[in-house]
C-alpha cells in the first residue's frame, strides 16, 4: 500500500520527500560516525594521559626505592660495619657496647641528610650478646629473626635486595657480605619506610575529580589516605583479578554498576603493583558537549535540508509538469515541436524530444528506402548464383575441346582453374575442409608451373588426420602465391616450396616452407600486427588479411606468423583450433 502511495506521488513530491530522506540519512550517519569517532579518540588520549601519570608516579616510587637501596649499599660496604661484623665477637661488656654503638652512628650517618628511611635494623651473624629484638634499638643478633618470612627470603636472594610490605610499612632487606671475603655472611640489615611517607607525591596525584594513584600487593590496596574509591575496589573481587591477569595493562572495567578505567603496572615483583583508577565518566564529560552540538548542528541541517527540498523539487519539476502537457496531446499523424526556453538539462528534453520528432520522420524514410535496397539486394543474389554455373559450363565445353583437340596440357590447366574457383566459391561459405583447402592448393599449383615451366617444386607431408579438420578457404594459396611471386623472384636455383600439415592435443598446424630469397622475418611479424600503412602492396594486404581472419574465426592464440626456413627461404606458420569439419558454426 504505501509503495502503491509512493509511485502515485507527484514527481515534485518525491523529489521532495527523497532529498529530505537523502540528506537526513547522511546526516545521521555523519553524525553518529562523528560522535563515536570523537569518544574513541577522547578516550584514547584520556587513556594515555592516565596511563603517562601511572608510569610517572611508578618512576617516583622507584626513585624512592633506589635512594633507599643506596642507604642499604652504603651501609653494606661502611668500613665500619665492616670491621665490627667480620672480627669475632668480644668477651667483654665494654668493648661489645663500643661496638654496638659504632654500628648504631654508622646506620644514623648513611641517611642522615634525606631522611628516605622511617628506621634501620642490622641484625648481626654470629653475634649472640648483641641485643634481642626486644631490647635494642638498631642492632640486634640474628637469632630472634632467622626463622621470619622476610629473613629467610633474604638470605635466599644472595645479597640482591628483597622488598616486602609489614602493615603500614615497606621495607627492604639485603645481606651484609665480607667486602674481603665474598664467601661469608656478615648480617642482614634492614630499612622501612613509612607507606605515607612512600606514597607522599603519589598520593596527592588526582585523575579527573575522584581517581586516584596507589598500591595493591595480594589483594590489599595500600594508599597513603584512605578514600571512597579505594573502599569502593577493596570490596570488588574483580578489580583484583584485572589487575593480576597481565604483568601490565590498561582496560576499561564495569566495577559496582559504573565503568572504570584501570591502568596498572609492575612496582616490585608480580604481586607489587602501581595502579590509577577513575571512573570513565570523569574522563568523558566534554563528550556530552559534543553529542549536544552534533544534535543542534542536525537540527538546523534538517530544516535548511526541507525547505531546500521544496524550492530544488519545485524548479526541478516544472518544466517537466509543463513538458509532459504538450506529450499528452501529441498525435501520432501531426509532429509538433515544443519552444525550448532554457539551455540547461531541461532545454536538452526540449531539444531532444524536437529531435525525436525529426527523427521519426528520418526513420520512416530510412525504412522505405532499405525496403528498397533488400530487394535490390535479393536480385543480386540471383545472379550471383547464376554467374558461377555459369563459368563452371563455359570452363567445361572449353575442357571437351582441348580434350578433342588431344591438348592434355591444356585441359589439366582448365580443369585445375575450375576446381580453383569451385574451392574458392565454396557455395557461400566461409570454412572449408583441409583436404579441400589442399585440393584447391594443389589445382593452383598445377596453374603456376604452366606459367613458370616447372621452375619450383613442390612436396607435401601431410598428416591423414588432419584431413578432417576444419580451416578458412584461401588461407594456404595466399601463402604459396607470396612463395612463388616474391621468394623465387631473381633466383638462379630451383625453387621448392613444402607444405606440411599436423596436429598436437589442442590445435592444427599448417606451415608452407621455400627456400627463396628470404626476407626481413621482424617486419613480417608486424605487419601482421600493425599494418605496413600506405606502403603495402596487395600482397601484404592479402596475408594480413588471412591472420586476421584466423584470429576472428579461432580466437586470440591463433593465427599466422613467419619465421625463418630451414630451406633458407622463409616459412609461414598457420596455428588454429583442431576443430571437426561442419562443426564450426560460421558468423
């Protein structure tokens, strides 16, 4: 039904309604393309932005922890702590408390000025009387702590530093080594630093408005201040397991009804990780501003595309409203122009409808005037007909009186021209078997050594199955008239043409060989391609003609060619579809 409404629509309207559907659909298009692209690309850079501070607040944490390294590097190689830890322990209080206190300023003076480290703990090997863990302040023995988590991976690591989280507490460890003796073990010494004090310049780093930047370390968030955000993920088991599935990453993530982005990334270990988050909205505030002006931008669109419609539908469709009234009363026996007023596409219409009108007439006097050349046409054809019989019984009676008259020589060249021109007729047609394309060869021939007195001779090695094979008429004898007339032209010797007749898997081969004076084989070649232009004789037209033919009637692939003969002359190459005779369709 409404398609039956559409086409009984005035043309003005549907001009109308299809340019106001036209522009409103690339609009839209526009517009939704436009918004999507522009919140992929605010969403990309809010992401690498976010993504830059993770990387920047991790490259502050690391900083830290190298100053803190470097504290533990210093007191591991102080001359001091070195002396104190490698001789054995003394026998008496004075000189043990001596020791302890050397130790005690060693720690103090390696980060006396920064300040990086909330306190120092050396715990010493070998070193019974040293205090306990819970009596001294600094230096202990390494009794109380060898059987502690921290302790053991400590020494596992070999002197590398092994960092761990206590509480509120990050810590790092490293083995104290006799500087003189890589071999033996001195102590551990040990350094923390308070997780607010860590996280000092990360923790007052803001993405967006809530987002912040902080720890995780086995599935605990560690921020220098608490906030609503980090209560918010402690209680989502999927933050965690985001986080955990890669060594590093970026990903937006629905977390508690809202989505977040979450970039986070390696501190120490796998299980030590910097991560900010923020929730996307924050990020993407300046995309509601651009969908608001996308949708007033269409609006306006919308209204200039309608009223443009009506105005563009209106000049379009008038001269056509006013065109097809004159159509409607054209009479078939009265052709009556319009007046064109304008030069534009609708001044064409005009024209070409007044140009119909002409045309119409022109046709009438065409189709009387063919009728007439048709019939003058049929009574040629007649006499085509005719003359042949015609000159087959004139060339009959001459043959009875040679015969009569004991002229042998005579009757042979007759009977030879009248199956020349039986051949060469062909009743019409164009395609001929190879058999009668030799016969008709050998009857021209038979002429030619009449008039050059057996100055050429000519053999045949002709393969029997080829025999049935179909070919174009006159496509040989051109090639064997080139031979004679042009390739034995001034020779001394006695020319021998050989014809030769074969066929592979797909296609049949005819070559026709003399061993004339030659000729240059390169301009042959082109000009069968190309022509020879006006300097052509009608020898060369005649040969060209037959690669032309060959290539119309056997398709591309097919054709003539010459190349050199082994005879010394010249040998032209004939290459067609091995085709059975009578089941080539002609035209």
């Amino acid at each position: 039904m409404l398609i039956k409404r559409l086409n009984d629509m005035p043309l003005r309207d549907k001009l109308m309604v299809s340019y106001f559907i036209i522009l409103a659909l690339a609009l839209s298009i526009f517009g939704a393309f436009a918004f999507e692209r522009a919140s992929a690309v605010i969403k990309q850079q809010v992401q690498a932005s976010t993504q830059q501070t993770v990387i920047q607040a991790k490259n502050n944490l690391q900083s830290y922890m190298r100053d803190v390294e470097n504290v533990l590097m210093k007191i591991h190689v102080d001359s001091t702590v070195q002396n104190v830890l490698g001789k054995p322990q003394p026998n008496n209080g004075f000189q043990l408390n001596r020791d302890i206190k050397n130790l005690e300023s060693a720690i103090l003076g390696a980060d006396i000025f920064r300040k990086k480290t909330s306190s120092i703990q050396l715990f010493a090997f070998n070193k019974a009387d040293y205090p306990s863990i819970n009596l001294g302040d600094s230096i202990f023995s390494s009794n109380d702590v060898e059987q502690e988590d921290w302790f053991r991976r400590t020494v596992e690591m070999g002197g590398k530093i092994y960092w761990y989280i206590n509480g509120r507490q990050i810590c790092s460890a490293r083995l104290i080594i006799d500087v003189s003796d890589p071999r033996r073990v001195l102590g551990v010494v040990n350094a923390s630093v308070d997780i607010t004090q860590f996280l000092g310049g990360v923790d007052r780093i803001r993405i967006g408005k809530t987002g912040k930047v902080f720890l995780v370390n086995d599935d605990r968030i560690i921020a220098g201040t608490e906030s609503e955000l980090t209560r918010m993920l402690s209680n989502e088991p999927g933050f965690f397991s985001t986080i955990y599935e890669n060594k590093q990453g970026s990903v937006f993530k629905g977390l508690n009804k809202n989505e977040y982005l979450i970039i986070y990334d390696e501190l120490i270990g796998p299980k030590l990780k910097v991560v900010g988050t923020v929730p996307t909205s924050e990020l993407v505030e300046n995309i509601g501003i651009i969908r608001n002006a996308l949708f007033l931008i269409a609006a306006i669109s919308l209204i200039i595309a309608f009223l443009s419609s009506i105005f563009i539908s209106y000049k379009i469709s008038a001269p056509i409203y006013a065109l097809a009234d004159r159509m409607k009363s054209f009479d078939s026996d009265q052709y009556t122009k319009v007046p064109v007023y304008s030069n534009d596409e609708i001044g064409e219409i005009y024209n070409s409808f007044n140009k119909m009108l002409e045309r119409i007439q022109q046709l009438i006097d065409e189709v009387n005037e063919q009728s007439r050349r048709e019939k003058e046409a049929e009574m040629k054809a007649l006499q085509a007909q005719i003359n042949p019989h015609f000159l087959y019984n004139t060339l009959d009676s001459i043959n009875w009186l040679a015969i009569k008259a004991g002229a042998d020589d005579i009757s042979l060249m007759v009977n030879s021209l009248a199956n020349f021109l039986r051949f060469s007729l062909n009743k019409g047609r164009e395609f001929i078997s190879i058999a009668n394309e030799l016969e008709q060869v050998r009857s021209y021939i038979i002429i030619q050594k009449f008039r050059f007195k057996n100055k050429f001779d000519v053999i045949y090695h002709i393969h029997e199955e080829v025999l049935s094979y179909t070919i174009i008429k006159l496509t040989l004898q051109p090639l064997v008239e080139n031979a004679i007339n042009h390739g034995f032209d001034g020779i001394e010797y006695k020319g021998l043409i050989e014809i030769k007749a074969y066929k592979d898997e797909k296609y049949i081969h005819l070559q026709v060989n003399d061993n004339g004076k030659g000729a240059d084989i390169d301009s042959l070649n082109k000009m069968l391609l190309e022509g020879g232009g006006e300097s052509m004789n009608e020898m060369g037209y005649g040969i060209r003609n037959v690669n032309e033919r060959l290539k119309l009637y056997f398709g591309e692939g097919c054709g003539l060619y010459f190349e050199d003969s082994q005879y010394g002359g010249i040998t032209a190459n004939i290459k067609v579809r091995a085709v059975l005779f009578g089941r080539m369709e002609e035209g």
